[in-house]
C-alpha cells in the first residue's frame, strides 16, 4: 500500500541522483514510493533512473520535456498515489528514518495537514550553516517576514497531504524561484499546521544552483518583497489588525502598513 510519494524534479544531475535516489532507498520504507520527474535530460541522468527503476519497483518516473521545476512539481502530484507528499530535491537528502517516522505522525493528523521538521542548511564546502527551526507558522508572522518568521527554506523538511491542493491549488508553472513561498504562504491559511522539533531535511547550498545563484544577484529579495506585498493585500480586516499591531510589537510601522492597503481598497471601491 502506498501511503506516502516522495517527488524529485530534475534536470541534467547525473552527478547527483543517484545519492538521492540511494537516499530514499535507504529509508527503508515500505509504504513509500519515489516519484522521479525528469525534464528531458541528456546528460546521463536518464541511463541512473532506468538503471534503479529495473531494480526497485518503488520508483515511479518519467522523462520528457516540461516547462520547469513547477511544471515538473505538478506532474509528481499527479503520478503520485500516496495520500502524504513531499519533495526531495536531487542534491538534498533526508536524515535516517524520516518516512517511516512522518507516516507515524500523520496517521491520527486531520486533514489536510502540513507538518515541518527542521532543517540543516550547509554551504558549497560542506559545512554547517545553519539548522532552520521553524517559528509561528501563520499569515500575519510569515508576513513580518524572515527576521521574525522564516518560512522553511528546503522541502525536504516538511509534508502534507496530497489533498491540500485541492483547496490551494497546484504550483504556479510560471513561477521559477518562488514556488516554495508562494506555497507557504497559501498552504498555512488551509492546513492544520504543525512544527515537529525533530530535524528531518538536509539542504544543500551549491554554488551551480539557481537557488543560491538567484541569492547572490539579490533576485530573491526583490522577488520575496513583492510575493508579500501580493498576500497582505489579501487579508481581511482581522488579520490586518492582527499584522499591523504585529509589527508595531516588533518594532516596524505597522500602522502605516494597513492603513495603505484599506486606503487602496476604499479607492477600489469607489473606483
């Protein structure tokens, strides 16, 4: 029976997937599958996946061309016949036991939930960096933004249930960097959600990313101001109460904040 999928989108990572696939073999997990999403890859990542596929009848895969990594996260859900998901990036890996223990967890969960371990960032040299420990996973704290509440910063830390897309909807096809985020951001206002304080993830900082590439140009900062800009337009007046005297305890001007996102709806409307 297959309880929970686990999906990989990848691109042109022969030199990564087989540890990633190794990592998930490793779980030892029966009630778990791998869900492979290639995007047409011609550098030999192909020729690894077939190889173990033949091996290990838990792996599910494809390849064939898509539009990016949220086409690819798309099409994992689809294939997906477990009713918990989570996405393991290729260059990132899970500590041992993680599935088996996260099925323990969601068996009495109602749904749809979302749980969040924490999360080992390490750099390009294999080093440490930091062990993200997730705050108050709400709107109004994600929206005061990293400094108060971060949101996770690697997949391979948190699941949920498949059924939460059915109330969020899917990842956006068009959106290239910002999925994670955007995600967050939409799935904590649907989910029963909860922090495990047990480190589950492992995320990889590389160089040749576009994760850290996209940090480095200071893309990821402009692009995380607007996505927020974006949600606290959409709050409703509690919440925005709720925002503004947030920020004023944190010490930022909460008040102008929500009295410039009530001013434009009143314009809205009268418009």
């Amino acid at each position: 029976m297959i309880r929970l999928s686990v999906i990989t989108p990848v691109f042109n990572r022969a030199g990564w997937i087989a540890q990633c696939i190794n990592n998930v073999i490793d779980q030892k997990c029966d009630d778990a599958e791998h869900v492979i999403v290639d995007g047409g890859s011609t550098d030999g990542t192909v020729d690894v996946i077939r190889a173990y596929a033949a091996r290990h009848p838990h792996i599910v895969w494809v390849s064939e061309k898509d539009r990016g990594q949220s086409d690819a996260m798309n099409k994992g859900i689809a294939m997906a016949r477990g009713v918990v998901i989570g996405f393991l990036n290729v260059d990132d890996y899970y500590e041992p036991g993680v599935l088996c223990r996260v099925l323990e967890l969601f068996e009495h969960r109602p749904e749809p939930a979302l749980l969040v371990g924490n999360c080992n960032v390490w750099n390009s040299q294999g080093a440490l960096q930091s062990v993200f420990r997730p705050g108050k996973l709400d709107i109004t704290n994600m929206l005061l933004g990293p400094a108060v509440s971060p949101h996770p910063p690697n997949p391979s830390a948190y699941f949920y249930h498949k059924s939460l897309h059915d109330k969020i909807g899917l990842y956006d096809v068009d959106d290239h960097f910002a999925m994670d985020l955007d995600f967050m951001l939409r799935a904590v206002q649907s989910a029963y959600v909860s922090h495990v304080d047990e480190t589950w993830g492992n995320f990889r900082m590389l160089e040749d990313t576009k994760t850290v590439q996209d940090f480095q140009s200071g893309g990821n900062d402009d692009r995380q101001r607007q996505i927020f800009d974006i949600y606290r337009s959409r709050l409703n007046y509690r919440q925005l109460l709720i925002y503004g005297l947030k920020r004023i305890y944190y010490g930022n001007s909460g008040i102008r904040r929500v009295a410039d996102v009530l001013l434009k709806r009143r314009l809205d409307m009268v418009v």
